[in-house]
C-alpha cells in the first residue's frame, strides 16, 4: 500500500511539473515564433532598401572621391541593446526594439594606414533623414576603424528599424593619420 501511495504521489508531482513547465514556455515559445515571423516579413522589408554607396564603389569624404572602397555590405535584423547609444538619436527607442544591422568590409586603398571613421543614416521615400547609426566610437553613432593600406576591414552598424526606411548611406567622417578622439 505504501508503494501505491508513493507511486501515485510521484506521477502527481509529474504531473504538476509538466504543467508549469507548460504555462512558463508557452509564452516564450509564441513570443519567440512572433519574433521569427517579424524577423521574416522585416528580411523581405530590408532588401527593398537602396544602399549608397553600393558595393564594389569608393566613399566620398570632403567632397570628392577618397579611396576607401566599400568592398560588400550586408542588412540584417537585429535588437537595440544597451550597449548602443540609442538614447541619442532614436529617443524614444528602448533595448529590445528592432533595428538593422548595416555590416560588410571596407578596405584602405591608400599608401597609407589611417584610422577611418563610419556612420550610417536612414532616409524615407520623401528624402528626409529619418534616422541615424547608435554606435559608440569617436562620438555617438560614429565607429572608427584603424585600416592599414591594402588591408580589409569588417564593421557594424546598427539603425532604429523604420517601416519607412527607404534608402540607407553609409558614410567615410574622417579619414586620419591620428586616432580621433
């Protein structure tokens, strides 16, 4: 009798257990196939998107054309964090909003190493800028990278996701001997 009672007590527990475990990964699982499905339906969003420069062309900086070539580039979905100077352009944006992730290679045709600076911006379908990259570097939303001449170099850049975004520039805001500040 006791081994019943034991048995029985055991399969309970189980049985709680499982149903817990249900009402706890419920949520998850939806919000985690909602995310996916966002995450879908904003990857067919991204590819409407006119980059400039396009892949395979050279910054402007100052006006002319620099030699710093944009060599590929690549959109992607992906989250605001906290380690993201969101709260200075997008401020209204908190972690866990979407934004878009604006990576790919840049390389240093010049004869010499420089430290180049990169931000990104967003622009509508009416021209006005809409948005601007959240990355810390030299000052908010500006990364730099020291590139040695004839080397490629991998950046990030990261967007506030806009329903609206049209066209994205991606651009060269110092080109330096010296590391900015």
């Amino acid at each position: 009798m006791k081994v019943f009672f034991f048995i029985l007590a055991i399969l309970l527990v189980g049985i709680f257990l499982v149903g817990c475990m249900e009402q706890v990964s419920s949520p998850t699982l939806t919000s985690k196939t909602e995310q996916i499905k966002q995450s879908e339906q904003v990857l067919k969003d991204l590819s409407r998107i006119k980059i400039t420069p396009r892949a395979g062309e050279y910054f402007n900086f100052k006006g002319n054309k620099s030699k710093i070539l944009l060599s590929d580039y690549n959109l992607s979905y992906d989250y605001i964090t906290k380690d993201l100077c969101y709260f200075v352009w997008e401020k209204d944006a908190k972690p866990g909003d979407p934004c878009i992730l604006v990576s790919g290679h840049i390389k240093n045709e010049y004869d010499r190493d420089y430290w180049i600076c990169l931000g990104a911006r967003s622009y509508n379908s009416e021209g006005k800028q809409i948005g601007f990259s959240m990355d810390y570097g030299a000052i908010c939303g500006v990364i730099r990278l020291y590139v040695k001449s004839g080397e490629t170099k991998y950046f990030e850049l990261h967007l506030g996701y806009k329903e609206d975004i049209e066209h994205i520039e991606i651009f060269v805001g110092c080109i330096s001997e010296q590391m900015p500040p």
